[in-house]
C-alpha cells in the first residue's frame, strides 16, 4: 500500500470560485485522491481556505463585515460547496489557524537564524486620499509587458509576469480610485532566494518528470533578466499572521503581517495539524517530516500556471532554506486557464459560472464529467454551452446511461429483478473480456500519470465497449431463439454496470453510487483483470433498475443558460 500527500492549491476566501478555479486545482486533486483511494492506497488529501492579505480585506469591506467575520462565513460557504461537488478532502482548513501562524513564524525564526532573511528599507506605495500604505494589490494598473489594463501590484493575471507596483503604467488605489500615489519609505523583510538559485535550480532539474508547463514556468522565473530575486515576505496590513521570530517579537516589524504568499503555502503543512485536532487523523508528522516517517510518502501538488512560481521556487525556498526534515513536493501538477465563452473568467469581475450557481442547474456529476474531460492541460481550454451540452448528452445520457438503463429495463423484464443464470460465454463475450482489459490497464495508466483528459477518453471508451457489445450481441433479439444465451449476455452486463461503476467512481461518485445501490453491491475493490470483474455478480443476486442516471440537456435549457450568464455576476 502506497501513500500519497495530496494539496490543491489553497483558494482565496473572497467570494466564490468559479469552473476555472475548480478544475485548475481542487477537481483534479480529488480525482487522483479518489483514484488512488479507490486503489487500496492510503491518501491524506488537504486544501483550506486562503484568507489573509488584501484580497481578504478588500472583500470584507465591499460585504461591510469585520474581515475574521467575513473569513470564518466564507470559509463556511466554500466548505459547503465543495461538499456539493464531492471534493472529498479529508480536511478543509484555514490559513488563519492557529496552527499556522504559529508555524509561520517558526519558519520565518530558522531562516532568519539561517540568514536567510534580510531586512530591507524601501520606498512603498502611499495613497494619502486613503491614508495608508498600499499592498500590491491594493493597487491596479496596466502591464508594461503586455498591455493588460487590469494588471495587480505584484503580477499580471494575463501575462504571469511578476510585477513591483511602480512597474505599472497609470496606477490607482483599488479602494478609493485615487491616482494621487506617492512612494513612501517603510522597513520590510525579505526571503533570500537568490541566495538560495543554485539549490533551487539543482532540485528543479532534479524532477525530470514534471509537466512541461511547470518547469518552464518555474525557469523563467530563475533564469529571466537578473535571476531569481529576493521576494519581500511582509505588508503593511492589520489582517495577516503577525511578523514574530518564534514567539519572540521581531524590532522594527510592529504592526506589520507577514505576506500571504510566505504563509499560503505553510499552511498545506498547519492543515495536517489542523486535521489532528480535529480528531481526524492521530499523527501528522508521519506525511510531512522525513524524519518521522514521510520518506515513503509521495507528495503531489494540483494547481493553475499562475501559481507555479511560488511552489517551485518560494515555498520550496522556505522548506529547503529551514535545513529541517521538511517533506518536498514529488510531482506538481499544473493546468493553464479554463476561459468562459470567448472571454476570461474572473472571480474579481464576477464573469463565467460560479460554483454556487453550477450546482443550482445540475448535480455535481455533469459539470465534474465536462471539466475533467476538457481539462486544460496542454493549453487553454473554454468553456461553451454547446459543448457542454453535446458532452453532456452523448457520452453520459446517450453512452453511460443508456448502457444502464436498457440493458436492466431489459433484464427485469425477461428474467426478473435478480442476475440471470444458464447460458455461457461465447466468442463476442470473451472478444469483449479482453478488450476491456487493455482498456482498463491504459485508463489506469493514465490516471497514474495523471492526464486528465485522456483518462476521461479511455473510461468513456470503456463505456462505449460495453454499448457496442450490447448493440452486436442484442439480447432481446437473442432471446427468441436462445434464452440460455441472452441469459449469459445479459449477465455479463448487470456485471458491467458494477465495474463501471469502480472506474468511474473517480470522475462520477454519484453516479456510482447509484449504480452501485442499483446493483445491490457494495463490492468495489478494483478490478485485478477484466474476467473475474466481470463475474462478481453471481447468478440469483438481486437488482433494482437503478433511475435514470443522467437526463439530456434540452435546446431551450441551453439557451436560457446561455442568456443567464452572458453578462457579468451581480
């Protein structure tokens, strides 16, 4: 039994995410995590909520709450509609825990010890129509590398270009509009990462099975213009984890909050302990210290490009600069961007499907089947309605349901509510049995790869065998003239209907699980070869025909969503 650590990169707590968000991280993780689950594995798979810095203050004053009010509601909201899309995390934490700022300054403690952290006076951003120094993304402007209009104090969402905020052209203050800034001076510290290229660089290159995406990203990151540079770990905020060494106080740091990018990625760490005590898990060392028993773990992290920078080259940072038996990530998945309809999604902008709205049209299953299936791995990918609907309708209500559907409708009919006995194999079945088994050696394959979209290609083509087999072998029509005969092939599909629902158990838990109550089984050890799979169901075992698992996407449905969500989220 292996162990796999799975993180999906932590969302911010400033409203809720939409599809982009969803399968640039949280919905891929879950699929490995139940994947591997569903192999025997052990799996401990964690997000939390990111709520400190700027985007956390800024929402709290647009919903005129205290922001811990505003972090501990949202946290609530998040964590319910996650639970609507089946993310089956074993623990939903919050970077606000005590855990975590505890952890945080013990981290920011060893490398300052380690001289790893230097302090810095420099000039900041100060709006006087605000009365306030200006956090990076307090602050918009356009990107002197691309042109975008919208482009953040610290990096441009188009380009990923990291930015300081006296790089951008025609600035102003997010809260009030101002264009009147001024440079300030002020004390920050910084994380010494030059200092630290070489071993960075040496680990990188060390990882010659990560994506494409993540490692050109991350080498850009190291090798453009001057380098790796020090990245300041502090703001000038109320709301954050306090700067401290340890427990001691840190001089000159008073009234300052660590920057969200140093803490975010700790609290991957503090959400194993926040699990702990919880009453959840009873050893969390065991996953992330080297030294306690994590040597054996695999660590994968899912997450979108623009995020690839700081798990490949500041939390790493902060992990190898503490010198401790810290546990480092293995594998980091990454996507590019799910646009929405010829546009971008944008939680900031309120455009594209939200989540809370995705689950008040459908369950769960249909957008997890649609998000999976055209995840954006090798490149951007985009969401329209037609295609939603045409995926939705051909390969679950025309493919996988249909399957289900007629050949239990059938069996009840001619046979009765049970598994039917008599009758044996003949050449289809056994042309069938060894198809089936290569196809589910590559969907393994892939899923142990973890390509998305073709371990979405290979399970519907797993459907698609067992539809063509039924269409070619037609009990109904072979139950005219050989009873014995359409019993054995009507047998072979009850029996089909409880191995998809293993495999698909990953991509479709609830469909799953109605197949599975519909079968009247709960045998879900995965399938060692194709042939005793497909033989567990033994004659006499009793079934109900399970209700329709998916119904088809009307035109008039389409295009009343279509109209919905053309304009921008009030």
């Amino acid at each position: 039994m292996a162990r796999h650590l799975i993180t999906s990169a932590i969302p911010y707590i400033n409203g809720i995410k939409h599809l982009g968000n969803l399968v640039g991280s949280q919905l891929p993780a879950d699929l490995f995590a139940r994947y591997q689950r569903g192999r025997g594995h052990e799996v401990l798979f964690l997000c939390a909520t990111d709520e400190h810095g700027t985007p956390a203050e800024l929402a709290a004053a647009k919903a005129g709450k205290p922001v811990a009010e505003y972090c501990a509601e949202m946290h609530e909201v998040q964590s319910r509609i996650a639970e609507g899309f089946r993310l089956s995390f074993d623990h939903f934490g919050r970077s606000s825990s005590p855990q975590n700022h505890r952890l945080t300054q013990h981290f920011a403690k060893v490398l300052a010890d380690r001289g790893l952290i230097r302090e810095v006076s420099e000039t900041q951003m100060y709006s006087p129509t605000d009365g306030r120094y200006l956090p990076d993304r307090y602050i918009e402007g356009t990107c002197p590398n691309c042109g975008f209009e919208s482009a953040r104090g610290d990096q441009c969402d188009n380009c990923t270009k990291q930015l300081d905020p006296v790089d951008l052209i025609n600035p102003h203050s997010t809260i009030s509009g101002a264009t009147d800034l001024e440079m300030r001076e002020t004390k920050h510290l910084y994380l010494r990462q030059s200092a630290m290229k070489d071993e960075l660089e040496a680990w990188i290159d060390s990882k010659t099975d990560w994506p494409v995406l993540t490692t050109s990203i991350a080498k850009k990151w190291l090798n453009d213009g001057d380098g790796l540079q020090d990245r300041g770990i502090t703001r000038d905020l109320d709301w954050g984890v306090p700067v401290q060494r340890g427990d001691e106080p840190w001089p000159g740091m008073e009234g300052k909050v660590f920057y969200v990018w140093f803490d975010a990625p700790i609290e991957y760490i503090a959400c194993a302990q926040e699990w702990v005590e919880a009453g959840k898990g009873d050893d969390w060392e065991r996953w992330w210290r080297t030294d306690k028993g994590a040597g054996d773990v695999t660590y994968t992290q899912f997450m979108g490009k623009d995020n690839v920078p700081f798990h490949t080259l500041g939390f790493p940072a902060t992990i190898l600069g503490s010198g401790e038996p810290w546990k480092l990530v293995d594998y980091i998945k990454s996507f590019n961007y799910l646009n929405y309809d010829g546009g971008q999604f944008s939680t900031s902008r309120g455009r594209g499907v939200f989540m809370d709205q995705a689950l008040e049209i459908l369950p769960a299953d249909y957008w997890r089947w649609w998000l999976l299936s055209h995840a954006p791995e090798s490149s951007d990918a985009e969401f329209t309605w037609e295609n939603f609907q045409s995926s939705v309708n051909k390969d679950l209500a025309d493919v996988l349901g249909n399957f289900v559907s007629r050949i239990t409708k059938f069996c009840r009919s001619k046979f009765g509510e049970e598994v039917p006995a008599g009758g044996s194999f003949g050449e289809r079945e056994t042309a069938l049995i060894a198809d089936l088994e290569a196809r589910i050696r590559a969907y393994e394959g892939h899923m142990e790869a973890m390509e998305v979209r073709k371990a979405a290609a290979a399970l519907r083509g797993i459907w698609v065998a067992g539809n063509e087999y039924l269409q070619a072998a037609a009990p109904w029509a072979t139950f005219k003239e050989d009873p014995e005969q359409a019993a054995a092939q009507v047998r072979l599909g009850l029996n089909l209907i409880r191995l998809y629902a293993v495999l698909s158990a990953p991509f479709l838990p609830d469909a799953s699980a109605k197949m599975l109550e519909g079968m009247q089984t709960d045998a879900t050890d995965w399938p060692g070869d194709a042939e005793s799979a497909l033989s567990v169901l033994e004659p006499g075992h009793a079934f109900t025909v399970p209700e329709v698992l998916f119904s088809k996407i009307t035109d008039d449905q389409r295009e009343e969503w279509q109209g919905r969500f053309a304009g921008v989220r009030e």
